[in-house]
C-alpha cells in the first residue's frame, strides 16, 4: 500500500558506485595476492639463518629504494591532488597532475630497471647463486667451460663436439708449427690456436682440480700418478715410498716439488679452497694473453639463501613493477581524454587513484622488509 | 555549474599534511637504518610501526576509507583475515622449525659461524659482526645460539 510512490525506488545494496565496489573488491583479492608473497618471504627468512642481509652481497642500495620510496609518495599525493581539483572542476590542473604521476610512474620503473640491471651484472639472479664454497668452485668451472666451448665453436664452427674441436685444434697447431715458409696469416692463425689450446688447458687443469678436490699447487702433470693411488689406505705412507722411488726421476724432470710439499699432516694431499681457485681466475683476468678471452668470468662468491633471497627478491618487486605498468596504462587512457575531461571522470579518476594508492601502499611495506631489514 | 563548484570542498591541505608526514616518515626509517641501531628487534619494531603508520594514513586518507561508510568493514574484514592466514599457516612448519631441519644451508652457516669464532682477528672483522648481528635477529627465535643449539639437533 505504502510502495505507490514511484519517486523513490528501494535503494538495495552498498551506497557507492558499481565500478568503486569493483575496484575495491579487486584490491581485495590483491591485498591477499601481496600478503601471501610478502608472509611466505618473511616466514622463510624467520627460518633461515644466515640469510643475506650485507648490502656489499645483496648489492641493495638504500638510496634507490628510499628515492623510489619518494617518488610513489609523491606520485599518490598528486593522484588525490588530480582527484580533489576534478571535483573542484579544475579539469586542467587535475589532468597536468595525473601527467606528473605518469612521469613519476616512469621514473619509479626507471631506478627499477637500473636496480635489476645491477643485480643482472652480479649475477644475483634465482639458480645462479652457490651457496657454498663448493657450489662457488663448480660454478667457476662451469662458466669458464662455457666461455671455452664458445671460443673452440667460434673457430670451428663445422665440427660439433668439443673433442674434435680440440684434435683440430692440435692438429692445426702441430702442422703449423712444422711449416718452414709460414704466411703471415697461417703466423697469425698459429698463435691464436695456441692461446686458445692455453685457454683450454687452463680450464682443464682448474675443472680437474675442483673435481678431486686437490691444491691447485699440486701441478697438473703428476695429477695421474697420484690418483692411480689410493690414500685412504693404510699403506698410504708406504706406496709413497715406493712410489716417490720409482718418479724421483719424474719429478726432477718436470721440476717439480717434492710430494711432501703437497701433503696436509694428515699424509693427505690438501684440498683446493675457493680462495685458489678465485686467485687463479684472478691471475688468468690479468694475463695479457688469456685475459680478453675470458669475458665475464668472474671470481665467485658463496651466498648463503642467496637463490632464496633472489627468488623472493625478484617476485615480490617484479610482481610490485608489473602493477605499477598496470597502473601507467589506466593513466594514459584517462590523460588521452584531454581537454574533454569532465566531473564525469571523477569516480574513474577515484578507481584508478585507489589502485595506484595500493601500488604505493605495497611499497610502503616492501621498502623497510627488503631494504632496511 | 558554478555553484557546484561552490559546493565542493576541497581537501587539499589535509591531503598535503598526509603528504609531508608520509615523507616524514620514510625519513626516520631511513635514519634508522643509517645509524646502525645494535639492537635488531628495535630497528624491526621502528621500521614495521612506521610502514604500518605510512598504511594507515595512506588507507584512510588518500583511499578515503576514513570518510567511507561501514561497507568498509564488510568488504576488508574477511580479505585481511584471508591474509593473515598463509603467514600464520606457514610459520611453525618453515619458520620456527619445530623438526630438526636438515637443508645444506644450516651447515654451511654453522660452519661459517665457527670459522668466524676462530678467527676474527685482523681481517674484516667489522664485516663479519655486522653479518653475525644481523643473522642473529633474523632467525627470531633467540637466533644467535643457533651455532651452540645446532650440534645438540644431530
């Protein structure tokens, strides 16, 4: 009896626009989408002892994330400036300070780009980091046999096993050496081949090493002799001996110390430390020959959760920066309306300003976590 | 038109005075971490009550949840209740090891943990305290015994 009036209509569900429940329902499912990566990163890190926190190994400047902190501020505030001046029906002053934001957006993904190129050029990147000192030692011996590999492909390009590669790098360099009336060119060719055959003895003689896991003092060349020989057993000492007579000459032919030089007190020979190792890759940077071909090889370094810490690292701010892209593209559709932007954008500006509050807003707790704590 | 314009009123110096307190406290934060607090669970507790500060003052003003209605409550309560669970789910399993956890790391870090018993003289020994200071707040629960703890575990 009382619903004769046509004039007010039952008013049913939540009193804000369609579109505002939806972006807010949508920043539901983000609040929980954030949490989950930022809860799991802080539980591991609960868990983990030892994780990295030394900027000198993370290569975590403050200063970027702290001016990037600055930039999403100042980027929220000129969104509810943009917001407060378009109900105020400043339309011109609301679409120049969705542009900063914009810009700001840009700049924000710019120190970004700039941190993740960093963390490229160290190699902190999920998978590559070894977290012990024997990961470290196999690493270096994996990235200069690749290097060697790309090096004996790039001069034989016809042959694809290394092997081959390598008989014909001998065989040139014997057929070479062996040429009375060489040309410039064959000279030429003759000394490339034989740093590239230094080139792969020296990657050998490393890989050998870290695979017995022996002093890299201990020469290559008595390497066979001695692992024909079986030092766990008790007459260790005694097949020295008998050993030690029967390559006495050996050893004085290829000058080289004595074994006893190369034994721990123990009776066995010492173990290679990834101190060797990195002063080798150091020395072979610096030598004249070897050193340009050595590319990126670089000195490795155990970091402990390191592949963890990249891991969450890059999930969590990359999943941060793709929301932030997300956010520039919805400030472009509402900037290219340009001189037409009326009061009737206002709840479009509030959606979009309340997504990018919740960009700056999962910042605001990324910042101390990953760069602070 | 006009007297729309009339109408509105514009909250632009609150919004401004959110501005500069959010700036205000990236500050401290920052400061914070520069001056080296010794005591971790300090500069974890000032560093989260301040994000958790620059939150709220972000949610509640720019995001007007302050000025809104009570469908905020309706909308929020069952996503940060949601939230909340994975951290809680996951804690005692991956954070506070109620097992005795067996993973390459925690011998490696105990290892190193000796090494730097042994010899932390001459070479960079500030290096290595900061290091230790800072893994011992990291485990949370009373972390720095861990190298004493572990030997008892295997």
């Amino acid at each position: 009896m009382t619903q004769h009036h046509p004039s007010a209509p039952l008013k049913m569900g939540i009193p804000i626009p369609n579109s505002k429940l939806g972006m807010w329902l949508f920043l539901g499912t983000e609040i929980m989408f954030f949490t989950a990566f930022i809860g799991t990163y802080i539980v591991l890190r609960m868990g983990s002892p030892g994780w990295p926190t030394d900027v000198h190994v993370t290569h975590i400047s403050i200063a970027a994330g702290g001016f990037n902190t600055f930039v999403l501020i100042l980027s929220s505030y000129f969104v509810v400036v943009a917001h407060d001046a378009l109900l105020g029906q400043k339309f011109a002053k609301a679409w120049q300070f969705m542009l900063w934001t914009l810009l700001l957006g840009f700049v924000f993904l710019g120190v970004k780009g700039y941190e993740y190129t960093g963390k490229f050029q160290h190699d902190i990147l999920p998978g590559h980091i070894p977290e012990s000192d024997k990961q470290a030692m196999d690493k270096v011996v994996r990235e200069f046999g690749a290097i060697v590999d790309s090096r004996l492909a790039a001069m034989y390009p016809k042959l694809t096993k290394r092997e081959d590669q390598k008989s014909e790098l001998d065989t040139r360099i014997t057929a070479l050496k062996d040429k009375a009336d060489a040309t410039a060119a064959e000279k030429q060719e003759l000394a490339a081949a034989e740093v590239m055959a230094e080139l792969y003895a020296a990657q050998v003689d490393i890989k050998e090493h870290v695979r017995a896991n022996w002093t890299l003092e201990l020469p290559l060349v008595a390497f066979d002799q001695y692992r024909t020989m079986d030092e766990s057993s008790e007459d260790w000492k005694k097949k020295y001996g008998e050993w030690k007579t029967s390559n006495a000459k050996k050893f004085e032919d290829n000058s080289l110390k004595d074994l006893k030089s190369y034994l721990n007190a123990e009776g066995k020979i010492d173990p290679l430390t990834l101190h060797e190792v990195n002063d080798r890759v150091e020395a072979l940077k610096k030598d004249a020959k070897l050193g340009p071909l050595l590319g990126s090889l670089q000195p490795a370094h155990p970091i402990l959760y390191g592949n963890l810490f990249a891991s969450n690292y890059f999930l969590m701010t990359g999943f941060h920066a793709i929301h932030v892209i997300v956010g520039l593209f919805m400030f472009v559709l509402v900037l290219k309306k340009g001189s037409k932007l009326s009061l009737a954008d206002a709840t479009f500006v509030e959606n979009i300003g309340l997504y990018w509050h919740f960009v700056d807003l999962v910042w605001i707790f990324l910042f101390p976590l990953i760069y602070i704590l | 038109m006009s007297d729309h314009h009339d109408e509105y009123h514009s909250h632009g110096k609150l919004y401004l005075s959110v501005f500069l307190a959010l700036c205000g406290f990236t500050a401290i934060s920052i400061v914070a971490d520069l001056v080296h607090i010794p005591n971790r669970a300090m500069l974890i507790g000032i560093v989260l009550s301040v994000a958790v500060c620059k939150a709220l003052c972000v949610l509640l003003i720019f995001m007007h949840l302050k000025f809104e209605r009570a469908w905020k409550y309706l909308l929020l309560a069952p996503t940060f209740i949601l939230a909340c669970t994975i951290p809680f789910a996951l804690a005692p399993d991956v954070g506070m090891h109620y097992y005795t956890v067996s993973v390459p790391q925690l011998a490696e870090y105990e290892s190193q943990q000796a090494h730097k018993g042994d010899g932390h003289g001459g070479h960079g020994s500030d290096h290595g305290a900061k290091g230790g200071d800072k893994a011992h707040g990291g485990t949370d629960h009373g972390g720095g015994d861990h190298s004493h703890k572990a030997p008892e575990k295997h």
